[in-house]
C-alpha cells in the first residue's frame, strides 16, 4: 500500500467509529459511503444463514471484515467464505468466495471495480446479488482481471456452486426481497 492508500484507510477506520449504518470503503481513490438497507441487511443475514446451513464453520463465513489485497485497496465483502484454519489478518489468499449486495441502482463499485480486483488476485468465486434487478451473477474462474464464466439466476432460483475446499454451497433466493 502507499502512503495515499494508508491515508485512506485511516479516513475509513475512523468515520466508520463514528458513522452507524453505512458501509464505508475505499475504491481506487475515493472513499464511498453506501447507507444499509433493510433489504441489503436481510438478504445478508440469509446468505449466511444458507451457507451456515451447507456445514461451514462458522468462523468461516464473515460479514464486512477486512480483507488485505497488496498494492490495491483492501476490500470488506458483504459475505466472505475463508479457508478452514485463515485468522486475522486475512488475506485475499484466505478467500474462497467473496459475496456483494448491490447498494445502488447503478453499482459500477460491484460490477466493475471488484470484478477486477478480485478476479486479479485469483479469488474463486464472486457473487453478485442486485436486489434491483432481482438477479444473481455467479463468477467463476478467474484469468486476468475478468472472470470467465458467468451464470446468472434470477430470485427464486438456488444458486449452487463448490468451493475449492470441495465444499457445496447452496443458497436459495425465493425469500430475497427487491428494491426500487
């Protein structure tokens, strides 16, 4: 990380002491403060219970944690799948699935920026789930800085994929909620 990126990471550490109920990142070079939703914070708690109900450790599965990308900005997916045995401080080497909500309408932050990071960096599996679309874009493989398989589900599908580990996760949508 440079100077730049540790000057920002401590704006981020700090206004998120003191600002409640917004997600507070960094993406390249500007600091993006998304409010909760009640939507994005249910289809949260029920990702994870899906994936707690698929026979992962619970330790495993992490919910806006840390997660260091070197010589990038370290990220906090909204539902983290790590390694059996990763500890604190995690690594992109530790993630198995990052998992996103989208916030906004017209999220470039998911579809863009952390498609290329985390296909850069060799992260398994992401998972993008847009209450507003109503869909889910499953990507997998990851070359370059794209991924090279893309399945899309929309709500009421069960989205099912494996883990590297040979885990099986499966994470039914008919109870996801839509925004406007």
């Amino acid at each position: 990380m440079t100077v730049r990126d540790d000057f920002l990471q401590e704006i981020v550490e700090r206004a998120a002491s003191v600002i409640e109920g917004c997600k507070i990142e960094v993406v390249g070079d500007r600091i993006i403060m998304t409010p909760r939703s009640s939507v994005q914070s249910w289809t949260i708690r029920r990702v994870q219970n899906a994936i707690d109900a698929c026979g992962i450790a619970e330790e495993r599965i992490l919910s806006d944690v840390l997660i260091q990308f070197p010589g990038e900005p370290q990220r906090c997916p909204d539902v983290a799948i790590v390694e059996d045995g990763a500890t604190e401080k995690y690594s992109h080497e530790d993630l198995l699935a990052a998992i996103e909500i989208v916030s906004s309408k017209y999220d470039r932050n998911d579809y863009a920026i952390k498609v290329q990071q985390y296909a850069h960096f060799g992260v398994p599996i992401y998972l993008i789930i847009d209450p507003f679309r109503g869909q889910c874009s499953l990507l997998t493989e990851p070359v370059g800085d794209s991924y090279t398989s893309c399945e899309e589900y929309k709500y009421g599908d069960t989205v099912a994929f494996r883990l590297r580990d040979g885990s099986d996760i499966e994470i039914p949508t008919h109870t996801f909620k839509r925004r406007n």
